[in-house]
C-alpha cells in the first residue's frame, strides 16, 4: 500500500476528514436553520413583555367649517398629537406560555436533526474511507498478480520458442493478462471514486488518504439516537400547539394617553363666548384605562376540530416515534453481531491466506518441475491473491462495522476517531 501511495503529495487521515466535514454545506444548511429556530424561540419569550406604542399625528385641514364660519373663521387649521398606548395581556389562555415552550421544542428539534445530519456524513465518509482501502488493497493485489503472470508468460515464451511449451500454455497466459489488466483499470477507476467522493463530502483538496483505525466501541443500548430525540421533541410541538386552542377568556389591561401639542386656532378666540363649547373638544390632554375580558363564544366548535387534528397528529408522531425506538433496539442488536462476526473473519481469513500462500508456493514448485499442470497452477494464483483480497477486505470491513455500531447505537463517531 506504501508502494502505491509513495507519489501522493497530500495525504490526509480519517481524523482530519471528518474535521473537514463540518464544512459540508448540506451540514452547513442545517446549523443555520438551528440558528434560525433559536432567534425566533426568543421572539416568542417577548410575548410577556407589555406592549408600548407611542405616535404622533399632525393634522392640517383646509377650506371651510360650518361652526367656524358662523362665527367668522374660516376653516383653515392645524392640530398636533402625542399619543401612547400601553397594553399587557393579563390572562391568554396559557397560550403565549405554550407559544415558548413550542418554539423551544422546535429549536432543540432542530439541534437534534442537524447532529444526526452531521454524524451520517460522517459515517459516510467512514464508508468510503474504507471502501477506498479496499479497493486499493485489490488494486494491489491486481497489480502484484500481473507482474507474476507477466513473469511467467515471459519464462514460457521462452520454452515455447525452444520447443519446449505447447502455444496453449502461452496464449492463456496472455489471455490471463489481458484480464487482468481489464480489471486493474476498472479497480483505478473505483479508487478515483471513492477519492472524488470523500472530496465532495469534506470539500477538502488531497490526492491519497493514509490509513487510521477506529477505536473499539463502548457497547451499549442506553443512549439515544438524534432522529430519536428530533422525533420526541416534534411531538412535544404538537401537543404545545394544540395548548395554544383553548375555550378560556383573554383578559388585556390598556391605557391610552394622549397630549395635544397644538389645538385649531379658532377655538382660542376668547371673544367668541361660544368657543368653550369647541375648546372642551380639544383638551390639552387625557388618558384612558381599560379592562378588557373576550369570549370567543362562536369559536369554540372550529377550536375543538382544531385541537383534535393537532391530537391526531400528535397521536401519529407517537407511533412513529414508538416505531423508531424499536428500529434502534434492533439495529444495535444488528451492528453488535456484525461487529462480532466481523471479528471472527478477520482470524478466519487470516488463516485462508497463510494456507494459500503455502499452496500456491508448492503448486508453483511443481509447475515449474512440469508435475502440475497451467490450469491448476492459474488456480492456486488466483485462489492466493483472492485471500489476499478477502483478508484486506476483513480488515476494512471490522473498521466500517465499528462506525456502523457507534452510529446505529446513539454514540458519537467523532469521539472514537483520534
């Protein structure tokens, strides 16, 4: 593997690949809609502060009014307001407490979604990690399988030339390395695959990845996936929402003051008598304080269909929820056993490949001694760099059957990859 690597200028461990993950920008999307869902959590705690409204208004009429002219004004004049309103919601229905605890859901949702985003990339790029070893220990095999057959179609182009070696022989070994270059190429290609796809992953710029192994998994059932949690907490957003129908009265205290800045020039001509009665029209300022209590007496029956549909929906997230709780029981009982068997291959392969080693080394022996035959002796070749193959293949797939298990229990893959 050394071999094949030795001309890569940027290698880059699975540690450092799943740093660059954070930057994908699928991962990237989610955490801004987290940021998102945080800011509007905390729009909604503003709905138990009192409300304030402050204006101002200037007022300027032309032409001309029947009770100024009367009196010999004309109607031309100008009038100027402050006004503040101050309002508080004494009593909603518990709807704006509900409000905030449905946004809040909403937000840790989200947090919980993006983490499960986050380590699903990551267990992606675990896979193709991994699958890039395997495909490169093939390649090697591959590569280490021609140059044995090229050795041998050269040794008996030479026989044959002298007599000594039928053409059969020699054309199946140039048939054998036509194949086998065949597959080289198609093994290059899956390499560059793999390569281009944890680029796309990371977006991270290398051209070889040097190999690092996962540490053991703890094994446990007690921790709790992230859709697990995204799912519980849209459930708690339903029933909040359904909260937020209610048959009670709301209750809201205001006061209203107002200033009068200017007041119509006409009503301060003192020698009209009669303007007192349009100068008690226009106070200089006043204030009104109001309690109000609304019963939405005609509401109540599209607000019970309401809460029954957000019941619905809640009692359907419920199942799905119970449902995936389930799914994860199995699929830590899975990756456990496939995490054992995995084990197990590893010992087992290990032993295929010392026996085949032992007898291709006697198979060649005899071939070149003439006791066996080409057929038999292309068997043991292959049967050799098969083990080879299987056993890297063992190695590989205990490494990815780690990652799945951390995944598919809750865990955090990041914390097993130093």
């Amino acid at each position: 593997l050394e071999s094949l690597l030795k001309e890569s200028k940027h290698q880059v461990s699975l540690s450092e690949l799943l740093e660059a993950a954070k930057s994908n920008d699928s991962l990237q999307a989610q955490l801004l809609q987290v940021e998102s869902n945080r800011q509007i959590a905390r729009v909604a705690k503003i709905g138990f502060i009192p409300k304030l409204d402050v204006s101002y208004g200037l007022q300027h009429d032309y032409g001309s009014i029947d009770g100024a002219t009367k009196f010999g004004q004309r109607g031309n004049y100008r009038t100027q307001n402050l006004n503040a309103r101050f309002s508080l919601d004494l009593f909603s229905g518990f709807s704006t407490i509900n409000l905030i605890r449905e946004r809040a859901a909403t937000y840790r949702s989200s947090v919980a979604n993006a983490e499960y985003a986050k380590q699903s990339i990551y267990l992606q790029v675990i896979q193709e990690y991994y699958s890039y070893f395997n495909n490169l220990s093939q390649l090697l095999s591959l590569k280490r399988k021609y140059e044995e057959v090229r050795s041998d179609e050269m040794r008996v182009k030479k026989l044959y030339s002298a007599g000594l070696s039928t053409i059969d022989d020699l054309e199946s070994l140039r048939s054998q390395l036509s194949l086998t270059e065949y597959q080289i190429a198609d093994m290059k290609l899956s390499v560059e695959q793999n390569l281009l796809m944890l680029r796309y992953l990371t977006n991270l710029d290398f051209d070889g990845l040097s190999r690092q192994d996962i540490a053991t998994p703890r094994l446990s059932s007690e921790e709790q996936r992230q859709d697990i949690i995204a799912l519980a907490e849209q459930t708690k957003v339903l029933e909040f929402q359904k909260r937020q129908y209610h048959f009670y009265p709301t209750i809201t205290l205001a006061d209203n003051y107002s200033y009068r800045l200017e007041a119509p020039a006409f009503i301060n001509d003192e020698s009209n008598p009669q303007m007192a009665f349009f100068k008690a029209m226009y106070p200089d300022h006043s204030n009104t304080i109001s309690l109000t209590a609304t019963f939405q007496l005609f509401d109540k029956i599209s607000i019970g269909f309401q809460r029954q549909s957000y019941q619905l929906n809640k009692l359907s997230k419920q199942k799905e929820l119970a449902y995936k709780q389930a799914e994860k029981q199995k699929d830590e009982a899975l990756y456990r056993k496939r995490l054992e068997i995995a084990k197990s291959q590893i010992r087992s392969s290990e032993a295929s490949l010392k026996s085949a080693n032992i007898s291709f080394e006697n198979v060649r022996k005899r071939y070149n001694s003439q006791l066996v035959n080409f057929t038999d002796y292309l068997r043991s070749l292959s049967t050799k760099y098969d083990a080879e193959s299987t056993y890297n293949q063992a190695l590989n797939n205990y490494e990815l059957q780690k990652a799945n298990y951390i995944f598919y229990s809750g865990q955090q893959i990041e914390e097993y990859v130093k």
